[in-house]
C-alpha cells in the first residue's frame, strides 16, 4: 500500500505502509518526466493505496511499477539517433509511426526495447523525414 509520493533527482519514489521506499525514473514515465513539477505535485493515491493518479497530464501508476528494475540507458540506437538530431520532435515522430509518444519516449530512454520490426519503423521514418527535408528546394 502506497502512504507517501514525492519525486527527487530525477525518480518518483513511493514509501509503503511496510516501510519500504522503491523508486524509478522519471524517465520509465514520459508524461510524467515532461510535467512540469506542479502538475507532478497535483496526484492522488487511488483507494486501497495500489494507484497513484495524474488527472491533469492522464498518468496512472500501479505499485507493481516500482517492483520493475528497468533503468534508462542511452546506449540504443533510437537514443542515439535522438540525441544526434535534437530538433527531432518526438511527438510527431510518434504521430507519423502510429505510436503513443510515451511508447516512443521509453524506446528513446532505453527503458523500453523495440522490437526489430519497430526498430525498423521508427528509423525508416526517420529517414523518410530526411528525404523529404533534402528535397526541397
């Protein structure tokens, strides 16, 4: 049972009525990473303790979360090629592959891992952006 949320360099942290404290990145939350921090500090516990909710930014995080050991690596391709062209909106880059940009977030931060097929997609994209952009005259 969740009793108490905050966040700190960069981890939400939870502490449970056990007296454990887990943490995870912001970045294993992408909406949550790019609110802003009163938006991050308006939440609620969800009854029972097992939720905590986000109404403003639509995030919802279940306890199980924080018993996942994912940590962000920036070793990836998708991350690599990211921070190469910073003026790459992720947003729309999400919206031109057909994906939820939270998704593509944790393929970027390397919490999540694309499949080879997804991998594949989001640079063909990529390169298709940069097709366009050197034809135009």
């Amino acid at each position: 049972m969740i009793e108490k949320v905050w966040i700190k360099e960069g981890r939400i942290w939870i502490a449970t009525a056990g007296g454990r404290h887990l943490s995870r990145p912001l970045e294993a939350f992408p909406r949550l990473l790019d609110a802003t921090q009163e938006q991050r500090n308006r939440f609620e516990i969800g009854t029972g303790g097992e939720d905590i909710r986000w109404e403003e930014i639509d995030e919802d995080i279940h306890i199980s979360s924080f018993f996942r050991r994912e940590e962000p690596r920036a070793d990836n391709e998708i991350a690599a090629v990211f921070a190469r062209f910073p003026q790459l909106n992720v947003s729309e880059m999400a919206r031109t592959i057909g994906i939820d940009k939270s998704l593509l977030s944790r393929y970027i931060y390397g919490i999540k891992n694309p499949s080879a097929q997804r991998k594949a997609q989001i640079l063909d994209a990529i390169r298709a952006l940069g097709r366009e952009m050197a034809s135009l005259a």
